[in-house]
C-alpha cells in the first residue's frame, strides 16, 4: 500500500508548494513588514510622553536666552570669518589668520583661569572680536574655503569649521579682559561669538557653545563683583538642561510622531533652528528609501520646515534639490545572508524600503536624551 500516492497526498503536496512559492516570490515583502514593525516600534513617541513634563520645563527655561532663539540674520559674518579659521577638507587644511599655536592651545586646556599670557609679547589683536559685532548670523557656506561653488556634499560629510581656535581665542579675551579692567566688554564679545556658533545650527555648533558657557561660568569664579557688573551668567543647571534637551531635539520632531506631538514639540524658539537642520539630515537619508512609503510626514516636516525664521543652511540646499541624492554605504547589510547591492535596490523597490526601515532603527537616529 505504501508505493501508492493517494489523491489527499497530492492535494496537500501541491499546496505546500503553493504557500512555499508565494513565501518566496514575495520574500522581500515580508523582509519590509518585519523591518517597518521594527522602525515604529522604536518610536520616541512613548519616551517622550513619560518625560513631557521635563522636556517642556526645560523648553521654557531655555526660550528664555536670546542665545538659542534661530538666526536668520541680515548681516552674515561668513565672509569676514570662514578664511580666517582652520578647516579641514579630507587631507587637504586651510589654515587661517585665528589659528592658534599648539602651545597656546596646551597651556590653555587645564587650569586657564590661573595663567598669565605675555600679550603684548605674544603679539595677540583681539580687534576682530569687535568686528563681529558687525554681524549677527554665520553662514559657514559662505565665501568659505570649504565650500567650493557647486560642490554637492555628502548629508553627513558637509564641512564644518575647527572651532577649537574659537575656543582657545575667548579664554585669551577673558584673562585679556581681567588684565586690562575692560572685563565686561571680553564677556559681551564672547557671548556675541557664541551667538554666532550657534547660528551654524549644527550639534558640534551647539556643544561649543554649551561648552563656552561654562568657561564663561568658570571666568566667573575669578571675578570681583565690580568686574561683573550686571552681567547675566547662563546658570550650570540650565547648562545642564540645555545640554539634555539640544541633544535630544531632532527625535522630538520625528516622522513617526503623531500629529499633535510633532506640532507641540515644533513650538518653540529656543533651538529650533539646530531641531529642523539636524532632523533634516534624517528625513534627507530616509526620503532616498522611504519617500512613498513615509510621504505624509515628510510632506508635514516640509511644510514646517519651508516656514521657519532659520538661515538656509548646506541642508535645506540638499532638502530643495531633489536631484542631490544622499550618500548612504551598504557594507555589512545582509538579507537572507546575502550581503544587499545597490542593484538590488534597484530592482527591488520592496528591498530598498526594508533596508531604509532598517537603517532608520539605528541608535544614533533622532536619539532622546532623558
């Protein structure tokens, strides 16, 4: 009886290798649902709702600095300060009139406060920190040694300025400023620059900035309260505030937020213009993969984005153009073991969106620092 295939037998086999054929001609659909169910589940949307209650404390603690309100100034001080600062452009460096010697930037990285620089030996004009008065925004792009006319840069590889020198120049102003009485006039410059850093709108931007206030909090601890003056210092809680709630910026106004979270994150004035460019840079990387499948919040983000008061950095330039496609590496992706090609994603439209949804799990994607 056993060399006899019955007709129940050939029924079941046949659909076996039904489901098994429809398993496989539709592999890649399934492998986009697996990685899609990931890239929602990681939404910052329950993160944020459990720490609201900070994120907006902190938020209105923050609009009250004019220093984190956006720039989109009328008097660009690009031209006058990008050749004069220290770029790096893959091995090739620009190195202008502000860099510093390497000594100076040793002497000053540990107890700065405690030095007695030789100025007049030094031969060290702080006159272009009063020039800077002149302008009140900062365009890295412009008239820049690092932005050659028509370059189309990578959307995680635009140039950005060494601020180190900036850095090492406001500690100078500051011992300058105690030796010569003029102490109020070194702060007022300084925190002019810094307005300028922040005005780039760039998470390295920030952190200078964020970092300079607490040397500013640290020239504090040597001043006379004649030296002071009325002067305003940035509080280190609020420092600390600010360091939480800029660095978290981009996830609270992800794609994946509803409706009423991203408008309620979206307002605000402190930081807004560092949150739109470096959630730009995010949707710029999943638009390549994912522009259909997340069209309705992209298109929000756009019109969100088309409106704010914020200069019109290297990225909105990359947002505009749909033409300048954002660079992206595929080493290490593998699907079904096999290491994924561009031709692949080509060909292969439910791929290329299982492998944006993958990318868009990274860690590193729009984080929420609380």
């Amino acid at each position: 009886m056993g060399i006899f295939i019955t007709k129940k037998r050939v029924t079941i086999a046949a659909v076996v290798c039904l489901i098994l054929t429809s398993v496989w001609v539709n592999r890649y659909s399934f492998v986009r649902l697996y990685y899609m169910r990931g890239f929602f589940k990681l939404s910052p949307a329950k993160v944020i709702k459990e720490h609201e209650k900070l994120i907006v404390e902190d938020r209105e603690i923050l609009n009250q600095y004019e220093l984190f309100s956006p720039g989109r100034g009328t008097r660009d001080a690009g031209a006058f300060l990008n050749p004069r600062l220290h770029w790096q452009i893959g091995e090739v460096h620009h190195r202008g009139d502000l860099v510093l010697p390497e000594f100076i930037h040793r002497e000053l990285s540990q107890d700065w406060v405690t030095k007695k620089p030789l100025f007049k030996k030094m031969g060290l004009k702080f006159d272009w920190l009063k020039r800077l008065r002149d302008y009140d925004v900062w365009s890295p792009e412009l008239s820049s040694p690092a932005y050659p006319p028509g370059k189309r840069f990578d959307t995680f590889a635009y140039p950005i300025p060494t601020y180190r020198d900036l850095v090492s120049w406001s500690k100078l102003r500051y011992l300058y400023g105690k030796e010569s009485g003029d102490t109020v006039s070194a702060l007022a410059e300084v925190r002019h620059l810094m307005r300028l850093i922040w005005t780039n709108d760039n998470q390295v931007a920030a952190k200078v900035v964020l970092g300079l206030l607490q040397t500013e909090n640290e020239f504090e601890g040597i001043l006379t309260p004649r030296e002071m003056g009325d002067w305003k210092f940035v509080p280190t809680d609020h420092i600390m505030r600010a360091k939480r709630y800029f660095s978290s910026v981009a996830g609270l106004i992800d794609v994946r937020l509803s409706d009423e979270a991203f408008e309620k994150n979206f307002k605000t004035n402190a930081g807004l213009c560092l949150m739109v460019n470096e959630a730009m840079s995010h949707y710029l990387q999943l638009r390549d993969f994912l522009g259909k499948e997340l069209r309705y919040g992209m298109e929000r983000f756009e019109q969100r984005a088309a409106v704010v008061n914020c200069r019109r950095s290297i990225l909105f330039q990359m947002w505009g153009d749909r033409d300048w496609k954002t660079h992206y590496t595929l080493d290490g992706i593998r699907i079904f073991n096999r290491p994924v090609t561009f031709d692949d994603l080509e060909a292969r439209p439910e791929l290329k969106a299982a492998v944006g949804y993958l990318l868009g799990t990274n860690p590193l994607a729009n984080p929420i620092r609380y």
